[in-house]
C-alpha cells in the first residue's frame, strides 16, 4: 500500500494548480505560432487542444509575445484560437510499478490502464555523466544466444550497436535477447519504429 499512496502523493506533487494558457495564431511548415505563453523556455511541453483532442508539443523557438511550438503529431484539426497549455519542463518519474507497462517517450500508459507517477521526476534530457567519473564496466552477461556467449561475449555496461537492412531480423535478436538476458529489468524502446503491413501466406 505504501507504494500506491508514495505514487498519488506524487501525482498531487506533480499537479499544477495554475496553468499558463496560449492560443494558435498561425500554422506553418508544421509549426504552430502560439500567443500567450509568457514565462515558457526552449524545449518546455505544451498541450494543444484541438477539433481532434489534446495533443502534446515542444517548443522550439521564441519571439517577443510567440513561441513556436512543433506538434508530436500531424497537426491535422488544429485551428487559429486553439487552446495551448504550457506543462513546463519535459521530465519523467519513472516507478518500480511500471514494469511490465507500455509507456510512450513522455511516460503515459498506451495499455488503457492508469499509470502512477514515481517519487523522483528526472529530466527527459539530461547531461550524459563526465567521462572521468564514469564506472568501469563489468562482468560477462549472460544473453542465452549462443553465438554471442561464445563469439561475441558482451559485458555489464557495455554499448552494441545492431546495424542490418529492414526485414532480416533485428527485432527477433532483440526479442530473444529480453526473454534470455541475465538481467532484472528489460526495457525495449521502440525510437522510430514503422509499422510494415501483414501479409498472409496460405
């Protein structure tokens, strides 16, 4: 229990009792021109309500009285006089109670069900750490997949880079790599992912 009251408490934190409001005044070249936002900074969220529901985005640029706002979709159904709240700075308060979830890039459950915050926010862009200070790497890790355990031995810590053409696979070595690794947390993130369609084989 005390992990559920730890995420409300942290949800009740996190709530802004005043919220700053701008409106659309102009959309170009996928960018929305946005009047009102006094006190918003480069890289700050908004949310943008439009004839197809709220949508989030992120401001690139500033002018004396406009910010310009970059939509996370296609902008489509947005309109001049749009409502536009400044949320604040992009973060993340990731929880032991989300494993198992799926999450989009700002922390918002895509499995229909609520999703609690943690107790510590953390800048969704943070500094990487000094080169100097940064821990050696470990052990040998354990994947299950043979020919990396053999051949191509990886360790704690260290970085890999899979590169191949689309369709050969990748998905299914990392796949293979989450339900065998010898580790107590996976996580997968999709970056630029596209959907390929299905095609039935008879």
């Amino acid at each position: 229990m005390s992990g559920l009251f730890d995420g409300l408490l942290a949800e009740i934190a996190g709530a802004a009792p005043v919220r700053r409001v701008g409106r659309v005044v102009e959309t170009r070249r996928g960018l929305a021109q946005v009047a009102g936002l006094d006190g918003a900074t480069i890289g700050d969220r908004v949310l943008i309500h439009s004839r197809d529901g709220a949508a989030g985005g992120e401001v690139l640029r500033l002018a004396l009285g406009l910010c310009a706002v970059l939509p996370d979709a296609s902008g489509d159904g947005m309109a001049i006089g749009n409502r536009v709240d400044l949320v604040g700075r992009a973060d993340i308060a990731p929880d032991d109670s989300w494993i198992g979830r799926i999450i989009d890039a700002s922390g918002r459950p895509l499995d229909g069900r609520p999703l609690l915050r943690g107790a510590v926010s953390r800048a969704l862009r943070a500094p990487a750490p000094p080169a100097a200070s940064r821990r050696r790497l470990g052990g040998r890790l354990s994947t299950s997949v043979a020919v990396f355990d053999t051949l191509l031995p990886l360790v704690r810590g260290q970085r890999i880079g899979l590169f191949a053409g689309s369709g050969v696979g990748k998905s299914s070595l990392l796949a293979r790599f989450a339900r065998g690794v010898e580790a107590d947390v996976v996580v997968i993130a999709l970056v630029g992912e596209r959907p390929r369609p299905r095609t039935s084989r008879r």
